[in-house]
C-alpha cells in the first residue's frame, strides 16, 4: 500500500506506482539502483535486522532528479520471515545539496590547510637565510678591530642588503595576510592613471639608471581608473621593478595602459630581459610556491611580490596574465576597473548649460555629463568624482569662476583636470590669470560653437 503523500515526493500517484513492473524500483536513477537493490536483498537475508536507510536518486514524473531517504521497518516471525513492511520515503535534495557543499568546503581546507604548511615551511628557511649573512658579518665588525674602512663599508653594504630584503619579504607577508583575512581594506577611488604610473617610475629611476635602462610611458591622460591607490602602486612598482630587474644593461622597459573591455583598463609591462621559462611560469602567483630568481646583476627578490600582485589584481575585480619566453624577454598583463569619464559642467544659467551640454553629445557619446549651478555643487563633485574636464562660467552665484578654479588646483595638485572657463569678456589679463591655474582655453560668451566642439573634442581625445 501506498499512501497519497508518496505523489508529492515521487509526482506519481500511488495507483500509477502500483502499475510499475518494479515498483519504485521503476523510477530509481540507473546508477544507484543496484546498489539499491544489493542493500535490500542483504538487510532481507540478515535476519537480526528490523530496520535499514536507503539514499538514492529518484527521477520525477516531472523529469527532475531528487535525492530521498527512504525508512525501512520491518516485522518477522520466530523464522526470521518478513511479514509486515513499512516505509517511508522523505525528499531529502536540499540537505543532500548542504552535505554536498560542506564536503567540498572541507576540501578546499584541507587543501589551503596543506599549502599553509607548505609554505610555512619554505618561509622559515627564507625568514631565516638573510639572518645568517646579517649577523656574520655584524659578528665580523665586532670582533675585527684591523678592517680597514672599504673592508667595513663593503661589510655594513652586506648588512644593509640583507636587512632590506627582509623588510620587503615581511612586508608583503603582511599585506598578504591582511588582504586574505580582510583586515587590510580595499578602498577604491577614482586615480589618474598616468599620474600614478609616472610616480612610480620615478620611484624607480634609481634602480633603472645603474643598469642604463630607458623606462618608456604610453597612458593616455583621459584615462581614470577606480582603484585602491596604495595598493594599486604597489601592484606597478613590483612588475616595474622585476623588469628592471631582469632586463640586461641598455635595454629598455615599456609601460602602457588603455581602455581594454567592458569598463576595464588593461595595464602592460614589458621588458626585452632574459625571460621566463616554461617550468618556472607554473610557479608564479602562488604563495604555496616560494620562487624567486636572482636579476642580472644578481638582485635578490623575496619570491612574494607576484602573489602579492595577484591578489590586488584579483581584489579589484581583475585578472593578470603574462606571456614570456626563455631569452627574450616579458610581458605582464593586468586589468583595473576604469573609472567613468565625467565632464562638469558649471553654469546658473540654464540656457548656457543646455547648450554646452548639447555641443558635448554631439562628440563625446561615452562621457557622463554633470551639470550643477554653483561652485560649491561642482566641488562636492569633483572630491567625489574627479571629472576628466571641467566647462565653468564666470559669474557664478557664491564663488566666481576663477575662485573656484583656485579651489579646484588646491584638491588637483598635480592639474590632472582639464578646465574650459567661459567668461562675458575676453580681455589679455584675463586670459592671464585663467592661466595661472592651468586653464586649457578662455571662451567669450557667447561661444563659437564650432570652435568649442573642437576644443573640447582635443582634450578628451
């Protein structure tokens, strides 16, 4: 007998189950039947058994797959016969699914639990290595009292060395502990991507002009990202770094960086140095994989810095590849998010702003317009958003123009923004003191249509 709750597990009725040559055995996926069948026949055999729990697949009359439990009690006689059957069969797919979930949550821990004891152990001997250099030649400058001084500068070198390879390699350590644990916050804002390169090339300069190496830039100037300043410098100036480092004397390093797809901006380093082999490309961007080659001239590395990397990349939403080959130098590839390309426009006037806001349509489709009445509306923007250009009147209500202009350079320091000032009348002194503050063009209201397009169309461009 089968009662009418079993349609609501099975979505056949129990007069349609009865008409099945085996029963729910009709229904029982392929694959756990007889494994089904070979539990049943054993818990018949085995007399000193009353109960039993079956987990099998199921397929519906509505052709899903679910997982139940069916409850098996019986009753036998003093011959141990089977005379009274009964059972119940539950939907169990959602807890199935949970159960599912966990165990593959308790491998990728098991996993991460064995590269953390793999990479505890390979860090140990290198936490330890630079010591060893450290302290033998501190001991030597204790006890040495005839060294002469190049003897002792060559020395302190030695020590100097070995303590900045440390602090790096404990550095990164820290900052990859934290972004693991989330204690370390990634806090995106929108940057000016040539700004940010250049400033770290300049940090570089040093390392590069010992091995007469020519650092090459190609970012455009309208391009803006949205990313956690620190450590987005920290992702360039590693990848910057290992090219010098691996690149021969007079050879040249190239950085650039472009709009890539779907609102990410794509980054590449490359550099003409001895490349990397195929063996070695499996081993970078893993922590459980400590790999670290010395440069040219013999410059140590921590074996940190590209999973360091990586997981800023990969923190920002974005990916990082590269293509090497052994010899011939490298090429490392990384993604950002753009930041989106904002014009201001700053006008009371609401005839005026309808029409620079119909001239910008017309050639610039990809930007976002913002138009406010006032300099103080436009500075609550621009701290928020830093827009790529900024179109500004003169006779402003609260501040005029070129007082916020002023205000403007104070937050863009390094004049990042590009600025158009419409004025009632243009005059040489006026011109001049726009200038001062970095102002691109000086346009007479009213301004020549033509003329205003084609500027602004050279700015963005």
């Amino acid at each position: 007998m089968f009662s009418d709750s079993i349609e609501k597990v099975t979505g056949y009725s129990p007069g349609e189950i009865k008409q099945f040559p085996e029963l729910l055995n009709k229904i029982i996926v392929k694959d756990d039947l007889q494994k089904v069948k070979r539990q049943f026949n054993e818990f018949v055999k085995d007399q000193s058994i009353n109960s039993l729990k079956l987990i099998y697949r199921i397929l519906r009359k509505d052709k899903v797959i679910i997982w139940v439990q069916e409850n098996i009690t019986v009753k036998r006689d003093e011959d141990g016969e089977i005379k009274i059957f009964n059972g119940v069969v539950t939907n169990i797919s959602d807890l199935k699914s949970e159960m599912q979930s966990l165990e593959k949550s308790l491998e990728k821990f098991q996993r991460l639990n064995e590269t953390k004891d793999n990479f505890i152990s390979m860090l140990s001997h290198d936490l330890r290595a630079p010591f060893t250099s450290i302290l033998g030649f501190a001991e030597i400058l204790i006890n040495e009292p005839n060294l002469s001084d190049s003897e002792r500068v060559e020395y302190l070198n030695y020590i100097n060395d070995s303590s900045q390879h440390q602090l790096q390699l404990i550095n990164y350590l820290l900052d990859w502990s934290r972004l693991q644990t989330g204690r370390l916050k990634v806090e995106p804002i929108r940057l000016h991507a040539q700004t940010m390169v250049y400033n770290c090339v300049s940090s570089l300069t040093g390392n590069a002009i010992r091995k007469n190496i020519e650092i090459k830039v190609t970012v455009k100037s309208s391009l803006y990202i949205h990313a956690d300043e620190r450590l987005l410098m920290q992702v360039i100036t590693n990848l910057l770094s290992n090219a010098i480092k691996f690149s021969r004397e007079h050879e040249t390093v190239e950085i650039s960086a472009d709009v890539f797809n779907n609102g990410m901006a794509e980054f590449i380093v490359k550099d003409e140095g001895i490349g990397i082999s195929e063996e070695n490309k499996n081993k970078l961007f893993r922590i459980e994989k400590v790999f670290s080659t010395e440069g040219t001239k013999g410059e140590k590395g921590t074996g940190l810095g590209l999973s360091l990397v990586k997981e800023i990349v990969e923190k920002h939403n974005g990916s990082i590849w590269l293509y090497s080959k052994f010899g011939e130098g490298s090429e490392f590839h990384f993604t950002i998010p753009c930041s989106q390309n904002i014009i201001l426009i700053v006008e009371n006037n609401p005839l005026n702003r309808m029409k620079y806001e119909d001239l910008i349509q017309q050639s610039c489709t990809s930007y976002k317009i913002i138009t406010v009445e006032n300099g103080f509306e436009a500075m609550e923007i621009i701290i928020d958003n830093f827009p790529s250009l900024i179109i500004t009147g003169q006779d402003l209500p609260l501040m005029n123009g070129l007082q916020l202009i002023e205000s403007i350079r104070k937050v863009d320091t390094n004049f990042n923004i590009q600025i158009l000032s419409i004025v009632p009348k243009i005059s040489q002194e006026i011109i001049k003191s726009y200038k001062i503050f970095g102002v691109d063009e000086v346009f007479q209201n009213p301004v020549n249509s033509q003329a205003f397009s084609d500027k602004i169309q050279k700015i963005l461009k």
